[in-house]
C-alpha cells in the first residue's frame, strides 16, 4: 500500500506541475464519479460487516456480505467505465488535452487496483463456499478488508483532488 501511495503522490504532483502551464484546460468530472463513491463507501461498510460476521462465526450472513463486497466493487468499477464513455461523448477523449489525459491515467490506474481488490475478495467468496478445509483464521479477510478500505480512501482523496485541482 506503501508504494501504490507513493505512485500516486507522484501522479497527482505531476498534474499539479502541468496544471501551472497556461494551456491547461479545465472540465467538470461526470457525476457518475460522485455516485461511484457512494457505491465504494457502501463497500467499505459491508466488507466491515463482513469481517465481523466472519470473527462472530456467522458464516451465512458473511458470504452474503462479502458477496455484496464484490458485487459493489464490480459496480464501481462500471460506474468509472460510465464516467469514461461520458467523458469521451463530452468531447475529452483519451488522446485529449493533458488535463483529461491525466484523469484517464489516474481512474485507470486506481481502477486496476479496485479490481486487484476485486480478485482478492472473490477469493474470500470462493474459501467461504468452499466444502473441505475450513479454517476460521480471520487473517485473510482482515488483510482484504484493509486493503478494500484502502482503495476506498485513495478514491475519496483522489476524487477531491481532481474536484478541487482542476
């Protein structure tokens, strides 16, 4: 997590660095980024739950909320897929001005590492059907969830940056 910070700290100070040239051109985010933090805060919360429920031993209410997890962070993830056919209908398209290049670059990036997150969690859906084997080491989920709440943050920071630095 140490090193993702640090990658975007350096994307972030590199738009801040472009952003001083005088043919920077500004633009408002689609408000499909605004309803994707909603759907991840919403994540956040239920991997929480998730991880409670798995230390309390329910294992039923756990796999449903962990399934939940995942299927939000796939929402997410489509919702930024919105935010970028949105922005290409707008007329900012990838190969675009630099402003909106580094829009594309950053969400990318962020978003490869939601579904990094993804994985993870339908690894945790996969060990928590499985039939043989059960161990109730809350190590895993804990480590998934940490990471989940993560990408969380660095979206929220990430999204007021690109609000506030345009």
């Amino acid at each position: 997590m140490g090193s993702i910070t640090m990658m975007f700290i350096g994307f972030t100070s590199a738009y801040v660095v472009k952003r001083a040239q005088a043919n920077w051109f500004t633009f408002q985010l689609p408000m499909i980024f605004w309803i994707s933090t909603g759907i991840i805060l919403s994540s956040s919360f239920t991997v929480q739950m998730a991880v409670k429920q798995f230390r309390n031993r329910h294992m039923q209410r756990y796999k449903q909320l962990i399934t939940l997890t995942a299927v939000l962070g796939v929402a997410f993830a489509v919702c930024q897929w919105i935010g970028f056919m949105q922005m290409n209908a707008m007329g900012l398209p990838l190969n675009g001005p630099a402003s909106v290049s580094f829009i594309y670059v950053i969400v990318s990036v962020h978003l490869l590492h939601v579904l990094g997150g993804v994985v993870a969690l339908l690894i945790m859906f996969g060990r928590a059907f499985r039939t043989r084997i059960r161990t109730y080491s809350p190590v895993p989920i804990e480590v998934a969830a940490t990471y989940w709440h993560f990408v969380d943050a660095l979206w929220i920071y990430l999204l007021i940056f690109l609000s506030i630095a345009r």
